[in-house]
C-alpha cells in the first residue's frame, strides 16, 4: 500500500486525521521496518503519529509485524525489563546489582539494548552491559543482532529527535518469551494503554513508577499489576524497609554509574534487594513484596 496514504491519515490536522486499522498498521510498520519508504516520510510520519496521537489498535498492529522480524530465544524461568532505549541520565542502573541478588532464587532478568535513541541523552543499557561482568541470571539482547531492522531505524529517529511511538512498543520485544514482564511508566493515564497493548503477551504483567522511566524503583511509587480486565495497585515506599537512598537529580557520567555498581554503597545493596523483592513478587516467587523482602534478607 502506498506509504502516502498513512502520512495523510496522521498529517492533516484535527479534522482530517484518522486512526489505523490493525492491518494498516502492520502494513505501516513493514514498510518502515524495510525501509521502502522515504526517511523524509518515516519521520514525517512518526511526528504526525505521535501529535495525532497513537492508539491501542494502531501500537498491537506494529507490534505484531515486529513480532515477524525476531526469533525468539527462550529463557526459563525469566522476567524481561522493560527500559527505554533513550537511557538514564541522573541516576545509575541498578539491574546488575538485582541479578546478583536474585541469583540463587531461580529468576533470570532479560534486558535489551540498542544504540541511543531520542529524546534523552542518557547512559543506555547496552553501554552499561558492555563495560560490566553480568552475572549468568542476567541476559542481555543486544538488537542489533535480534532485531536489526529497528536498529538500522536509528540514524532516521536520531535526526527526527524526538520520541516517537516507537519509544513505546520497542520496550519489550518479549525476545525470550518470558512470562512475566515489567516495565517503567511516567504516568497514571499512560498505564491504561500499555495494560491494552502489552499484557496478553505476558501470564502477567507489570508497571512500575521507576526512576526515569525505568522499571527500577528509587523512592516512593506505584506498582501495577495486570490480572486479567484487573488492575492492582500497589504504593512502595523504600524507607518503609529501611532504605535512605538519595536519587540523584544532576547528570551522570558512565564511568560514575559503573562505579557505583562496581562499588556499591549499603543503601543501594538495600535498594537492590527491594527490587528484586518486586521482582520476585510479579514473577510469582513470592506472595508480596514484603515476603520477597524477607527471603532476601533471610
């Protein structure tokens, strides 16, 4: 199908715009994954997306033709991390530290990572994966390899420079067909949408109020759980488990972030023990947050 009739359908204003079938936005998403479209018209066609804006049906049809372009590598007994690919900017990661953590309780974390993609300049998982030792329960994608097709996007969206639906339905590729899945969310309206497009792929499904969009909690949040047409909200309060982490809100370098994880401070060990307590908790390993905890520090 011509790609200039889903630039017309995105581009004309309130009055002319209109929303994507399924089909169409398969169709949409192969086009653009294949690049048989213009670069001037896949960013013209992502800026107009984005201010229409996305929909449910129209994020579930990209994601199904996604889903044609990657094979899947299994991984027993795992929770896949949803982050996003424009990094994290004022805080270190934290998710080496969980694994480590979460070694001997049978849970193997999936993350995955790319190249830096707008808005944020941040420090990306796949920098951070690079340059550490990740213990054997922590899997790391990188998607150059899994799914090369949105990595070889990345020149076009870098010079775009703005998010763009893609932000959202490149966090989990579901590569190693995990059963559980969290990922991080900004706000409140937005856990609605990803519930609809994501949890079907998942036994069950989780968002979290993390630390610059992450699915890492830093201080006091919301955690919610998808079970079913049900949602479940949790509030997660680190000093209620004695953690006094200070997050951090200055920019932070690469070499900084690895410090910290290499070295550790007490107040992160803890704060990386409650994570994987929420971990545990989504995974099904524990029956609360609490219980987690305690396992944890047994």
């Amino acid at each position: 199908m011509d790609f200039f009739k889903y630039i017309h359908a995105v581009g004309t204003g309130v009055k002319g715009n209109r929303d994507l079938s399924f089909e169409e936005a398969k169709d949409m998403m192969h086009q653009i994954l294949e690049q048989s479209a213009h670069p001037e018209q896949i960013a013209a066609f992502l800026l107009g997306w984005r201010l229409k804006p996305e929909t449910t049906e129209e994020f579930r049809g990209a994601l199904s033709a996604c889903d044609t372009y990657i094979t899947p590598q299994k991984i027993e007994n795992s929770i896949e991390l949803g982050y996003p690919f424009d990094g994290k900017a004022n805080n270190p990661y934290i998710f080496p530290l969980v694994a480590q953590v979460l070694e001997e309780k049978a849970l193997n974390l999936v993350v995955m990572g790319d190249e830096l993609q707008p808005a944020k300049h941040g420090i990306t998982v796949k920098e951070i994966c690079t340059h550490i030792d990740l213990s054997e329960n922590c899997h790391f994608f990188d998607r150059k390899d899994f799914f090369n097709k949105m990595h070889q996007l990345t020149d076009i969206r870098m010079r775009l420079g703005l998010r763009s639906g893609f932000n959202t339905i490149e966090k989990l590729p579901r590569i190693a067909q995990s059963d559980y899945a969290i990922t991080g969310v900004f706000h409140k309206p937005y856990v609605k949408k990803y519930i609809e497009v994501f949890a079907d792929r998942y036994k069950r499904f989780a968002l979290i109020q993390g630390n610059e969009g992450t699915p890492e909690l830093f201080s006091k949040g919301r955690l919610w759980i998808a079970n079913g047409d049900e949602v479940e909200e949790f509030i997660i309060d680190p000093e209620f488990y004695g953690i006094n982490y200070q997050k951090s809100w200055e920019s932070i370098t690469l070499e900084e972030s690895l410090e910290q994880l290499n070295y550790p401070s007490s107040e992160y060990l803890k704060l990386a023990k409650l994570n994987a307590a929420i971990y545990l908790f989504v995974a099904q390993k524990a029956q609360s947050i609490d219980e987690g905890f305690e396992m944890l520090n047994g």
